[in-house]
C-alpha cells in the first residue's frame, strides 16, 4: 500500500469496529479497518447486508438491527479492508496482513483492536468426535446460509444457548433437547445481582420470551446436568449425563457445545499488553481505563475484546474508544471528549447492569473448566487434562513452560482452544491464582502466512 500513515486503525468490523471507525471518521481523522469478512457485520452481524427476509425472520429482529449500523459504514469515507487476514500488529502502529494471496502492511499513528470474543472451550469426553460443533457455529451456518442442523442436541449453558436453540425453531429445525449445567446454586447466586438484572429488565424479557419459544415447540430441556460425555466409534452419535438424580442418553448425529464467550486475546497478547483474570467471566481480560486506553499509549481496545458486554455495549464502547484515541491524538479536547462520551459512558453502564447476574447464573461448571484426567484438551497435539497434571507433578508452573513438556499450545490454534483450561488446571494443581499461572505468550504471525505471500510484498 502506500506510504501515507492513516491517524487510526481498526481491526475488526464488529458493532465496535465499525462504530469506531464512524465516530473516528465524523471528527475527521483518517481511518482504516481491516476484517477477515467480506462483508461489515462480525459474528454478531454476520452477511447481515445480504440475508435474506427468511434469514431475518428466523435470526430475529437484533440481527437485523445491524443493518442499520452496516450501511453507514460502507458509505463512509473509512478505507474498509475485507477479506484480509491480520498477522502482525507493533506498539509502533504497524499492521502486517494477507489479502488476494500477497503480504502487506500500513501503518496507523493509533490502533483500536476491535476483535470482539470467542467461544470458551467446552472439554467434555468425546469433543473432538465428528458431529460436535460449538453453538456459535452452528448460528455461523444460518447466517451463512440459512441451514440448521436437523433434530440437534445443545449443551452447555448461557443466553446464546437459547437463542440458538430458538433460532433453529424458527427455522423449522427444532432441537431434540437442550442439556443444561446451570444449578440452582448458580440462579440462587445470581439473585444477589438481581437489582442490576432489573435495569437491565429488556435482556431479562428476551430471555424469558425464548425459553417459552422452546416450551411451546415442544423442545425437552434437563437442567443441572452433570457428567456429560458424548460418545460414538467414527462419529458423535449419543450424549450420556446425569440429571436429577438420573442417568440420560440421548441420541442424535448433531451436538452443540457452548458455555459463554470470552474476549479474544490474541492480538494483544501478541502486543504484551497488561492482562487480568476476572473471577466473574472467568477468563483473562485486558486491563484498560473507561476510554479503551490500555498499558500501549497507541493501542485501545473496545467490545469484547475488552469484556463481554453484548452487541450494545460493544457498539457504545467503539464510540467510546475513537473518542479517547482523538484526544490521545490531540485532535479533539479532553473537554469535547468527556462530553461527547458522557451520555455513551452512562447507557454503557447501564446496558452492563445485567452482566453480573447472567455471569453467575451461567457460570461454567468446574468439572468442564478442570475436566477428568482422559479429557483431551489440547485438540492440536492431543494432549489429556491429565498430561497437564503430570506436568504440575514435574514442577510445571504454567502454560508456557508446559510447552516444553508436552507441546500444549503449540499446534495450529496457537492456543485457542486450549489455553484457559491449561490455565485453569494448573492452577488448581499448584496453589496458584490464575493470574500468578498465566496464559500463552502469543508471538507472530497471528494467523498462517505462506512464503509465497512473503514473496509478493511489494515495498513501498
């Protein structure tokens, strides 16, 4: 590309992405985003420019919200990168990324990584089998193309469960059952949240209305399951689990894993910026101030990536962020941002009200965050929950160090899959916080680039 140095990057065309790039681009900076997606939308909004009325009715009207969010966008003046696949990012503004087959890079004076969240790992016995899916791909497949699995089981626990599920209702496909791990305990818990939950009284309804979506398709629901194991010879064909007291197999040729999203890390990883475990969401975060500032002086980080909030939030917060990269930029005043923001910081925070009590209501079990010893868990390399405790035994402290003695980690995912459970049992087993254990260091490149992409970069 060419020389010119845009004020600010976006990688990520998301609800955050995307309002980012448009409130960076009203105050008139240059901007820049960049998106695996040929199309504006992220997961949340996926090919929401093109579905169809079918595919609008059957994903619900908060899909088709992100129209209105979408076309703006692609009439602006951003520079919208599609297609590309980001596979380096420096504190010092440089993108290194593939597109068509060739190597490129630009550069930004700012970068806000919008990247959004990923599905926890659910390691139960038998999840690698042919015929298991996490939910949030099998929502992919009805963006995408309108398909829904036929007479699907759904386990695991949390709101994307049930929408899922009553996405695939309305789509004509109804699940065979949903398996649920959430308990008593955890709605118990949750009521102490319960003040928040009524600010947040909208998300409440939704919820209530899809549950009663299921209940009248007739959809069988088991709640506080536990000892989930899927099994099959070549491919899934049953889940087995206990439930009230009850041993229950159920058969089908499709199952659907999900237990939450957590913020995808990589990128900053990568840059080694400052993270933290959230006892809550059970996963690392990056720590950042209210504006996305983060430990980089030239790096924010806005919606999921900086913690789960939802479609809203992550919109709020895109604005939010290129409002503080403006004023880092000094070309807007700290007054003009503080008071363009306040009324984005206070619907932010109201619109957050509710993550307390959906994050322990939904909480994942600790038998699947610790899973038995013959769990694999690192899908890559094929290494069991109990090679990481045999590690632990060894003097093992953490997940960079367990890649020396077993490869955890180092297959194609980089960690993706495996990296909070690995975590999470090495904790357990050595005393430590999971801060104190860490996560996988992340190095470059983020994402496969052959040589012959290498090959084609044509220097400026």
């Amino acid at each position: 590309m060419s020389n010119k140095v845009f004020d600010i990057a976006v990688i990520g065309a998301g609800p955050a992405g995307m309002s980012a790039a448009l409130e960076a681009e009203k105050h008139g900076a240059s901007v820049v985003l960049l998106d695996e997606q040929s199309q504006p939308g992220g997961q949340i909004y996926r090919n929401v420019l093109t579905a169809t009325r079918r595919q609008f009715t059957t994903l619900g009207s908060d899909y088709a919200k992100g129209a209105a969010l979408a076309k703006p966008f692609l009439e602006s003046a951003v520079m919208h990168l599609a297609g590309v696949s980001v596979w380096q990012v420096t504190q010092g503004g440089h993108i290194g990324f593939s597109k068509d087959g060739k190597a490129d890079q630009i550069r930004a004076r700012h970068i806000i990584v919008a990247t959004g969240a990923t599905e926890r790992p659910v390691p139960i016995p038998g999840w690698t089998l042919p015929g298991v899916l996490t939910a949030g791909a099998a929502q992919i497949l009805l963006k995408s193309g309108g398909f829904a699995a036929p007479s699907a089981v759904l386990v695991g626990a949390g709101p994307l469960l049930y929408l899922v599920a009553a996405q695939m209702v309305a789509a004509g496909s109804p699940p065979k059952a949903l398996v649920e791990t959430q308990t008593q305990k955890n709605l118990r818990a949750a009521l102490e949240h319960l003040g928040g939950a009524l600010r947040g009284w909208r998300y409440l309804l939704k919820g209530i209305g899809l549950i009663a979506q299921l209940k009248r398709a007739g959809v069988q629901r088991y709640s506080a399951a536990t000892e989930i194991e899927i099994s099959g010879s070549d491919c899934a064909e049953a889940v087995s689990f206990k439930a009230k007291g009850r041993h229950h197999r159920i058969e089908a040729e499709t199952f659907l894993v999900h237990l939450g999203v957590v913020p995808n890390t990589q990128i900053t990883r990568s840059l080694r910026l400052e993270h933290r475990y959230d006892d809550t969401q059970r996963c690392f975060k990056p720590i950042s101030d209210a504006y996305g500032h983060t430990s980089s002086n030239a790096i924010s980080i806005a919606g999921d990536s900086a913690g789960i909030g939802g479609a809203v939030v992550a919109a709020l917060s895109g604005r939010i962020a290129a409002l503080g990269a403006l004023q880092k930029l000094e070309m807007i005043a700290e007054t003009t941002r503080d008071e363009v923001a306040r009324p984005l910081l206070l619907k932010r925070e109201k619109e957050l009200s509710i993550r307390p009590f959906l994050d322990t209501a939904y909480a994942p079990p600790e038998e699947i965050l610790r899973p038995a010893d013959g769990t694999i868990i690192c899908r890559c390399e094929e290494v069991t929950a109990g090679d990481i405790r045999r590690f632990a035994v060894l003097g093992c402290k953490g997940p960079n160090q367990a890649k020396a003695f077993g490869r955890s980690g180092m297959g194609p995912c980089q960690g993706r899959f495996c990296g909070l459970t690995v975590t999470e049992i090495l904790a357990k087993e050595t005393g430590q916080s999971q801060d104190e254990t860490g996560a996988f260091r992340i190095r470059t490149p983020l994402k496969p680039v052959t040589l012959g992409e290498l090959a084609a970069y044509e220097a400026e």
